[in-house]
C-alpha cells in the first residue's frame, strides 16, 4: 500500500507534506507533487501535513483516479526532499474542482 496525491494539489503544490517524508518518495512536477509507490512505506505522515487535503491513502476511493498518474510521473520527475516556495496563488486553487486538466507533465525546475 502507498499513499497517493490527487488532484487538489495541482496549482497549489505546497510542499508541506515533503518536509515530513521519512522516506524522500515525493516527486516534483510543474504544478504537482507525486508519491512513488515504490518508495512509499505507507506510514501516513504526509497525509495530515498536506493543507489541500490531497493525500489519501491508495485504498481511498478518492485516490482511485491518481494511483496510475502519481506511480508513472513519480519514474520521470525529480525527486524532491525539501519544501520550496509556495505558488504565489496556491490558496487561490486550493479547494477549486476540476483542476485535472490543467496537470502539467512538465518536471519541477527549481
């Protein structure tokens, strides 16, 4: 079992939950943190520290969706071991539907 991002993380990105990973499974792209079922330990740290409640749990119906997305850009993406600078926007998007369509393939550039 692993735990899985979803879609209210795009846009926002805020990083909390990879200051906390014990495990460094998370995975940066443009707009959009992944976690690497490979890595992930299942020990749901994260879960609580995410302020767009975006994490679940890949037995989580709402993870159902994501599972596929975070384990493929998880092998793509860089790895990421740090919180960076928020988007300047990021309340904004936090809480909007909808927001599949704007997930960027695109890798973090720091």
């Amino acid at each position: 079992m692993a735990y899985v991002v979803t879609e209210n993380c795009i846009r926002c990105k805020y990083m909390d939950c990879v200051e906390v990973c014990p495990v460094d499974c998370f995975y940066a792209g443009e707009n959009f943190l992944v976690i690497s079922p490979e890595e992930c330990i299942d020990c749901g740290v994260c879960e609580p520290e995410c302020p767009a409640e975006a994490i679940f749990p890949d037995s989580d119906d709402r993870s159902t969706d994501w599972i596929e997305i975070n384990a493929e850009l998880s092998k793509s993406w860089p790895n990421i071991t740090r919180k960076e600078n928020t988007p300047s926007d990021a309340d904004e998007w936090n809480g909007k539907p909808d927001k599949k369509v704007m997930l960027s393939r695109k890798p973090h550039k720091s």
